[in-house]
C-alpha cells in the first residue's frame, strides 16, 4: 500500500516536471515567435514601410496604444485603422528596438499568443 502510494506522488512529481517543463519550452517558442515578429515590425517602422507593418498583423487585428503612438489610450481595429494611425504618428514616434518587457514572457493560449512589449 505504502509502495503504491509512493509511486502515485512520483508519478505526479514526474507528471508536473513534464507539464512545467512543456509550459516552459512552449513558452521559449512563443517568445522567439514574438521576438520574429517584433523584429520585422521595427524594421519595418523605422523605414518607414507602413505596409510591411500593417503585414505583421492578421486580418482580425487589434493594436492597443496605452499613450505611446496616440498620446491617448486607444484601441484600433483591423488594419486599415492601424495603418491610419501609423500614418498619423509614424514620423513623430519614431519608434525603436521593439522586445518583450523585461521581465515578461509571451504565453500562448487557444493559439494566441500575448506579451507585454
């Protein structure tokens, strides 16, 4: 009986090990995801391409400024709002070295992807 139920916490101990080991690599991937992402878009925005930027996004998209493009907290809505607004704003943001928050990592859920940048 004791026999079992060691096994049954070392079952559970190697199964948690397994699942945060898998959250963790998954994790690594979603950042280095990210991280692509990020990389075209600060290329794209510090040349000015507002179609390569505008290409980052999918379709369905949203871009939440919280005071950094807009002065305001404001939420676009598909990529013609998002290209009108990079329009607006682009040359007098000129923003740079796009990353993750120091600190953050990107999670993936349902496959969506979020992080803090």
């Amino acid at each position: 009986q004791s026999q079992q139920h060691k096994y049954g916490i070392d079952l559970i101990l190697i199964r948690s090990v397994c699942e945060t080991f898998c959250r963790t690599m998954l994790d690594a991937s979603s950042d280095t995801e990210i991280s692509n992402v990020l990389g075209a878009l600060d290329k794209a925005l510090s040349s000015g391409d507002l179609a390569a930027a505008v290409n980052q996004f999918q379709d369905d998209c949203y871009w939440r400024d919280l005071v950094s493009f807009t002065w305001n907290i404001k939420t676009m809505e598909g990529k013609d709002a998002i290209r009108d607004m990079l329009n607006a704003q682009l040359s007098s943001v000129a923003p740079s070295n796009w990353r993750i928050a120091e600190g953050e990592s990107a999670t993936e859920d349902s496959g969506i992807i979020t992080t803090w940048i």
